[in-house]
C-alpha cells in the first residue's frame, strides 16, 4: 500500500514560504531592514516571472526569507491555469495490464486524463542518464514519463489528471483503476546482486547497471602482504530523502503562435535544466524552452535534473492549450523526489608498525534505483574516488564499484555525493587502526599527512591535489576544538551519569567538476547594475556574494548592483549551482567580466575626457586624470552611452574555465554524549575548521559549513528511509523519517585555514559541501569513541537511540 494519507494529501499554496538565513558580523554585510510594507506580497493572481530573477541589495534573499516573504513556485499564478495531479502505482513492480480512466473523465471540472497511449506518436520522450561513469560503458534504460506496460518502484506515474481546480484534479486521481499483476521486487542493493533476486532489467543480469575499477590492485594486494596490521569495516550509508523546504513545483505553458514552451519550477540552474528537457523531452533546440525558476526553497542536488512531471506539464499545456500547475505533496517528495546516498562500503586499511599508511582498498555496492538518474552513475565512482585518499600518502589505492537497479526511486547526487561516503570510510578506518594500534588518533594522521611543500601532489588515482597545508588544518583544528580539555570534559560527563566521547575527520573533497562558466555584467535603463549569471541560489546568498565582488572590483556601492538569475532567456549559458562550483566558477565569470567593463570604460573614458587612455587612473569608481579637476565616474559613464545610443556600451559577457578541479579540505572534531539509561545521543560541541580558498563571503561560507553539517547530523543519528522487501516506502511521512530540528544542533565553532588554489583566477575553492563531508565522520567517530570507553562495540548509521542502548546493554554499562 502507498504511504500513509498518500491518496488523500492535497498541497497546501505556499508550503515553503520560509528559507535559510545567513546571518553576518561583518558591518559591510549588516542587514538595514526596512519597513516590511516596502516588500512587495505575491497576488494570488499573477502572471509575472517571480521577482524577474532580479535581487536587488534594497530586498536580499536573506531579508524576505527571514520575514517569510519569499516568492517560490507556488506562489506563482498563471491566468486561466489548470491543475495537475498524477495516479501513482501502488506497488514496486509489477506488469501493468489496463490504465480505466474513463470514470476520472467524466468527473466534475476534468479537462484531460492521459496515460502513456497518449504519448505515442506526441514527441515527447523520456529520460537518460547523460553523465556516464569515466571509463566505463553502462546499462542506461529509458525513464518514461508515465509507465507503460512496466511499473518499477513504488509511486511511478501511471496517468495524469487535468482539472480546473487542484482538488478536483486529485478526486478524479481517486477514481482511477488499475489492473495489474505484481512481481517480486528487490530494494537492498546488496540483495540486489544475488543469485536469486528478481530481475528489474532483462538486458541486466543481476540488476548490475556497472562495474567500475579503479587503481593498482596488484600494489594493493603486494602492500596488505607485506603489513603489519591491515583493519577492515563494513559500513552501511543509508537512503535519504532530501526534503527540501520547498516541495517540487512545476507550471508548463505553451504558446501556440511560436510553438515554444515556458516551464516555471523550482531548480538550481534555469539554463541548465532548459538543455537537459530540450535534450530528452522535446527534442528539440534549447530556444524552443524558457525556464524561469524563482526562489527556491533548498535544492541539495534533487532539484538539478529533469523529472517526469515537468515533460507531462508541458505536454499537457500543448494539449489543452491552457498553463499546467502541479505541486508536490509532501508524500510525493518521498515517493517522487531523488533520493541520495543508499551504499554498502567495505574498506581495508594497511598500516606498518609506526603507523604509515601503506595501502587501501574499498568495494561499494550503490543502488542506482529503477532508473539511471542525470548524474547517478558519477556518485559512487568519480566523485567517490576523487577523495578517498583524504589528505594523506596512502601509496596505493584501488577501488571496485558496483552500481545496480533496485524497485526504488532512483538516487543522485545529494549535498556531497560521493564525497561524505568516502571520507566517512577512510576516517572511521583511520580511527579504527589508531586504535588497532594503540595510537593516538591525532598523531597517527599527523604522521601520514601530504606536506604542502609536496603541492600540487598527485594522489595515487590521478587526481592532483591543487593546494593544501594539512599539518595546519589539523593543528587548527586541535585548537578551535580545545583538544586538549577533553579529558576534563569526559570526567564532569561522567560525574552526570553521561558517557562522552570525541570524534575527529580530516578531511578532503573534490570541487568544481564542471570548469566552464559566464557571466555578464550589463548596465541597465535605471541606472542599476546587473549580473546575469546562469547559477541559482538556493540559499547560498548569491545576490550577496556576487554584487560584493563586483562591487570592489568596479568600485561602485553594493546597492546599485543587482543579480539576475533563474531565467534562460535572461541569463548567459552555463551549469547549474552543483558541486561546490559557483564561488570558484561564477565568481570568476563575474571577476573576468567586471575587468573587461573597466577596460573598455578606460577607453570610452579617454575619448569623453579627451584624454590618453594612459593618463586615466581609476579612482573610488570614476576616471580621472593626476593633477586635474577631470573626473567622470563609471555610472555617469553608463548613462551617457545609454542616452547616446550607439555600439559603444560598457556591457560585459565573459566566459571563463579552470586548469582543474580544487580540493577544498577541513577539520572537523565533534563531542557527543550518550544517556546510557535511554540510549539518546546528544551532540554537545562540534568545532570546524575549512579550507576553502579564498573566501568571498565570509558569513556565507559560514552559514554553508553549518547547513551542511546539520544535514550530515541528520542522517548519524535521525533520518533513514527504509524500504520493505516488497519495495514498500515504510518512512513515507514526517511521522516515521526524522528531520534535525533545533533542540538537534548544537552550537558551532567555525575558523578558516585559507591556502589559495592556483586552479581558479580567486583562489577560491568550493564550499557548498565541506559541512556534510565531515559531519559524518566526525560524529561517527565521537559514538564509536565514547562506547569505546565503556567496552561497548561501535554502531553504522544512524545511531538510533535503541540500537545504542542494546549495545550499552550488551557492554554491562546501561
């Protein structure tokens, strides 16, 4: 059966109608909040582009967040739209045999129901993987919009109702029949590969899309010979669901004169997504699609692809000649939305008598789903692999990666993908041979760490380490941690009745991926200053960050710049805001195309000023000459050309790339303490510490490095989705899956051990992530040490408070 109240949840308008805040110390990005009658409220009915993508400093993101003023896709109206709610199978897999909608058709203010048949012939297609495992060829099946003779996980679309109102649409949902003949499903990814497991893909054989490898087997095998201790775990990293604040949200429209398609959605590139649905859905050019996507209330990598329900919209709008809305329930974000993570890790760790890393191997087993997400298949092999050495010379490295089908929703990329999982293996593995060994875990990872006058190093699977100083990060860390007092901290834990415990990740991940980006900076009729970037905040303070750097490099004040993002036709090609890549890549197009504005307004200036170019110099933002009262400002500039007219213009568009990858890195140490009479876990102090690169924006970062270790939080101790054999949703709902909530995070100590990547022109690295990646090991490493303490054996994710308890119990220590 679906989740509870799966049939019957209607969407509530405005669900996500709040956001994350960044909050700043710094004067220059202290809010000055006004009246809240200067922010403008959404109608009920309006067909404007939400806000037009345009942040100005006057209304930040982060001020109409906090007042809950933001404007998502819900919020958006289109006139004369209709509503669209989709039927979804009850089960994981099975033959669908008949789709009877002929009951939903003659419902009250039901314009339209289609099913696949209605499909045939329309040109549209389904989906595909386009982000194929390096190296490797894979098993890439089709994803359809609506389920044709075929059903593969649970809550697969089936049929798609049109009505007049939203209500309407899900009643006449209700009246649709099925017939159907189910099959055995399979939904553990290690069960998957069995000799006996039900075969989700014919042209599959043990439901294994791939098998990837990387590394040098044979000095692997040659280095655990020869070792003095080689350690070994096995850890499982559970499903998640992403569960952003904001459900998915879609309205397709049409325009029968052009024959072009608008899409508003939530996403985390709007150019991004409008080549990715032109790609596989339309097929057709990229300028027969506009996407427009407003704020967006968390995107943790499932709002980056293309789904079903966005080529059904547009389809629908074709046929009914009528703008389609849809928004997700809550349950269809369980049921429909990518999920992330769902591996089984082993790893071997070979170490000789002082403690020098001599070797490992990992074999991962990910589940892909039923289908092949956009980038599933680079999760747990090229962004895995590119970390797992950490920062460490470990001299030999060899990984096997077997990605397979199971009847579930497909997993992608989710806040980190791939990096947490390998730095929760290598640092759980680092502190079991610490102990192994009998030494101290700080000193056993002092001893093997990469020395920064070895920058740029090579790790042994290829990737090179663009900058580091790692024996800094650490010390930092020791320090921001006050290291040295946990000892007295663990007694006054004890004299409580608490058993406490420490837990350290040094960690390293890759960054960027994707090293192409543009930006254009344009000068426009009111007097503003605009940046049109093809990235997408989600939260990350874009408006603020990108109008700061502008602003230092064209010495203009903040407030007269602008961001312009979240639409295809208004915004230069590029990615989407993924992989940690928008400081290091976007900041860099912005950089690149302010100093062309103010190359070309030397020239301009010169002939204004009737001047030599050489004589100018650029001064608190205008053009003057030494020695003279000549002086005109770059915005008084702008607007001479404006009113002129004319080819002479000081707009900018510029594209950048970088030499390579940047590999941000951190230190992160937590404190838990457990109540060995109930089992619960409270995280008493947690101390990070990044490496980032140059920071643009300093309470951004910080605001990232603290997201994202909560979500790392979450899935150590709260969240899991769980499916049953059948390939039934058991955590469907908020009542069964748990979120982090405030009484959950404790209180952080952030600090910055900056070194510069020569890889990027700011030296910036990635952020986005750097929180997640070490959040897992860190608290994991804190739970296994204070059960350590007591003589109790170490638990996998999450640390739920029974399974704690049994353990304690099981150790005489409850």
């Amino acid at each position: 059966m679906l989740p509870h109240a799966f049939r019957n949840e209607r969407a509530a308008g405005g669900m996500a109608r709040s956001g994350p805040a960044v909050t700043s110390s710094d004067a220059e990005d202290s809010m000055d909040l006004e009246d809240e009658s200067d922010l403008p409220a959404p109608t009920e009915s309006d067909s404007r582009t939400p806000h037009q993508g345009r942040q100005g400093r006057s209304q930040r993101a982060d001020e109409r967040f906090v007042r809950g003023r933001g404007r998502y896709t819900d919020d958006v109206n289109l006139p004369g739209q209709l509503h669209a709610a989709f039927m979804r199978a009850p089960f994981a897999h099975g033959v669908l045999k008949a789709v009877d909608v002929e009951a939903a058709r003659e419902m009250e203010g039901v314009v339209a129901v289609y099913t696949a048949q209605d499909l045939e012939g329309s040109g549209f297609g389904g989906l595909f993987s386009h982000v194929p495992p390096p190296g490797a060829t894979y098993h890439n099946p089709e994803r359809p919009l609506l389920a044709r003779d075929r059903v593969r996980h649970l809550g697969e679309a089936v049929a798609m109702v049109v009505a007049r109102t939203r209500d309407a649409a899900a009643d006449a949902v209700d009246q649709i029949a099925l017939d159907f003949d189910t099959l055995p499903a399979v939904a553990d990814p290690t069960t998957a590969i069995g000799r006996d497991a039900a075969q989700i893909w014919p042209d599959a054989p043990g439901n294994v899309s791939f098998e990837w490898r990387t590394g040098d087997e044979a000095a692997v095998a040659e280095a655990m010979e020869r070792a003095h201790r080689v350690v070994h775990l096995r850890l499982v990293n559970t499903r998640l669901v992403g569960n952003p604040l904001e459900p998915r949200s879609a309205i397709g429209a049409f325009d029968a004169a052009t024959g072009r398609y608008t899409l508003h959605s939530g996403s985390q590139g709007a150019p991004a997504l409008r080549d990715a649905i032109c790609q596989d859905i339309l097929k057709a050019p990229g300028d027969r699609l506009r996407v427009v996507t407003g704020d967006v209330g968390g995107g943790f990598g499932l709002k980056t692809p293309p789904y079903p329900e966005y080529g059904m919209l547009l389809f629908a709008a074709r046929e009914t000649g009528a703008p389609v809305k849809w928004t997700a329930t809550r349950s269809e974000t369980f049921l429909t939305d990518t999920h992330g993570r769902d591996s089984v890790m082993e790893g071997w760790l070979a170490l000789d008598a002082d403690g020098k890393f001599l070797a490992l191997r990992t074999e991962i087993v990910g589940a892909l789903g039923a289908y092949v997400s956009s980038a599933g298949a680079v999760v747990n092999t090229r962004n895995y692999a590119a970390g797992l050495a950490g920062p460490y010379l470990t001299p030999a490295i060899a990984v096997r990666s077997v990605n397979v089908f199971t009847n579930t929703v497909p997993t992608g990329p989710y806040r980190g993908a791939g990096r947490p999982e390998a730095s929760y293996l290598l640092e759980r593995l680092v502190d079991e041979g610490a102990r192994a060994l009998g030494i101290d875990p700080v000193e056993l990872r002092r001893r093997n760490l990469v020395p920064p006058e070895r920058m740029p190093y090579r790790m042994p699977l290829g990737n090179l380490y663009d900058s580091g100083d790692f024996p800094a990060l650490l010390a930092k860390g020791i320090e921001t941690s006050d290291w040295e007092g946990f000892e007295a901290r663990r007694a006054d834990a004890e004299a409580r009745g608490m058993i406490r415990g420490r837990g350290l990740a040094l960690f390293l991940e890759i960054a960027g991926g994707l090293l192409n980006e543009a930006a254009e900076i344009r000068f426009a009729s009111d007097g503003m200053v605009e940046i049109r970037t093809a990235a997408q905040s989600t939260g990350q303070s874009h408006d603020r960050s990108l109008s700061a750097l502008a602003a230092r490099i064209l010495q203009i004040p903040a407030e007269r710049i602008v961001v312009v993002e979240g639409d295809s036709d208004a915004t230069p090609g590029g990615a989407a805001s993924v992989g940690s890549r928008t400081a290091m890549m976007t900041g860099a197009a912005v950089s690149a195309a302010a100093e062309t504005v103010l190359q070309r307004g030397r020239t301009l200036a010169a002939e204004e000023l009737e001047v030599a170019e050489a004589d100018l110099e650029f001064v608190d933002g205008a053009f003057t000459v030494a020695g003279t009262d000549l002086r005109l400002p770059l915005l008084d500039l702008a607007a001479r050309l404006r009113v002129r007219g004319g080819e002479a213009t000081l707009d900018a568009l510029e594209k950048v790339s970088a030499d390579a990858a940047t590999f941000p890195s951190g230190c992160h140490v937590a404190e838990v303490e457990i109540d060995p009479e109930t089992g619960h876990l409270d995280i008493v102090s947690y101390a990070a510490v990044e490496d980032v690169g140059t920071v643009l924006n300093e309470a951004a970062v910080e605001g990232q490095v603290m997201g994202g270790a909560t979500q790392g939080l979450g899935q150590t101790f709260l969240e899991h989705c769980v499916y049953d054999t059948e390939g039934q949703l058991i955590t469907g709902s908020f009542t069964d899956y748990a979120m982090p909530r405030a009484a959950e995070v404790p209180s952080f100590r952030l600090a910055f051990s900056p070194t510069r990547s020569p890889s990027t022109p700011l030296g910036a690295k990635g952020a986005g992530e750097a929180g997640t990646t070490g959040a897992l090991p860190a608290i994991m490493n804190a739970v296994a040490d204070a059960l350590a303490s007591v003589g109790a054996a170490p638990v996998d994710m999450p640390a739920k408070a029974e399974i704690l308890l049994q353990r304690l119990r099981d150790a005489g220590a409850a």
